[in-house]
C-alpha cells in the first residue's frame, strides 16, 4: 500500500513540474500563442508498413488519425510561410492499476501525428498554421499524466516568429 501511495506521489510530482514548464514556455511567448486541443488519449504514430496493397499504418494510429480530423478541422486560419515555434504537449489518463512513473512513448513519435495532421489540413482545404511543417523553426514536445479536472489530448501551441 505505501509502495502504491510512494509511486503515485512520484507521478504527480513530474506531472506538475512538466506542467509548469509547459506553462511557463506559453507565457514566455507572450499573447500571440494561439491553440488548439484534439481530445482523447494521445496516440504516438506508427511507422508506416508497405502490404501488396500499399502503405498503410497500425489500427490504433489509423483510428486516431480519423478521429482527430475534427478537431484539426475546425482551424480556420489561412495557412502561412512564415516561421513558427510549436509547443506539443501530449497528456494522458493514467491507467488506475499502473505503476509506472510517466507516459512510455517516445516524444518525438507523439509529436508526429497532429503536426501532419495540420500540414494535412493545409494541403487539402488551404486552411491551417503552416503551409508545410518545414516552417517549424522551433520545436517543444512534452508528456505527462493529466492532473485533476484535466482533459487527455494533444494540447499544441503555435507562435508566430515574425510579423508579416
């Protein structure tokens, strides 16, 4: 029992400093932050699998794509060449009966899906942040667990690096 007490106060504790963190890079950018949440437990992308019927990515990936499209969607924005910084924050429901500290999957792989689900946006309805993520000049990617009376999903954050 205080093994289990021990292991949840460890994860709190990273959730909070890496919710702090995330805080306080939003408000070193100031009040051009703009926002966007895409709801649901945050899915790392697959790599994609060549079959003899073409490219195609894992379930779990492929089902998070097409659910995420709403939320991508609603971004109504006239996409630009202009460089950005973009602060990806993946945040996770914790499994009541888990032990481990922090959320397993790798950053950079968390980072991949609403990025091009974004580029996806652009390229296919003109509407989006970036016409390209190749605009991306900075990049910051964190994960957690959620902390209490907080929402799992990808909460991104993108800021204009020059003014046009």
């Amino acid at each position: 029992m205080r093994e289990t007490a021990k292991t949840t106060g460890m994860m709190t504790a990273i959730s909070d400093r890496i919710a702090s963190l995330s805080s306080a890079v939003r408000s070193a950018m100031g009040a051009v932050a703009l926002g966007l949440l895409i709801e649901g437990q945050p899915v790392a992308a697959s790599r994609p699998r060549v079959g003899k019927w073409g490219t195609y990515y894992g379930k779990n990936y492929s089902k998070w794509i097409k659910d995420s499209w709403r939320y991508v969607d609603q971004i109504s924005d006239v996409p630009s060449d202009q460089p950005v910084a973009v602060f990806v924050e993946a945040v996770f429901e914790q499994s009541k009966h888990s032990k481990i500290r922090y959320p397993t999957p790798d950053v950079d792989n968390l980072a991949k899906g609403p990025l091009d689900q974004i580029t996806k946006l652009a390229k296919e309805r003109e509407r989006g942040v970036w016409t390209d993520d190749k605009h991306i000049l900075l990049m910051s990617i964190s994960k957690r667990f959620c902390l209490p009376d907080e929402k799992p999903g990808f909460y991104i954050y993108w800021f204009p690096l020059e003014q046009e």
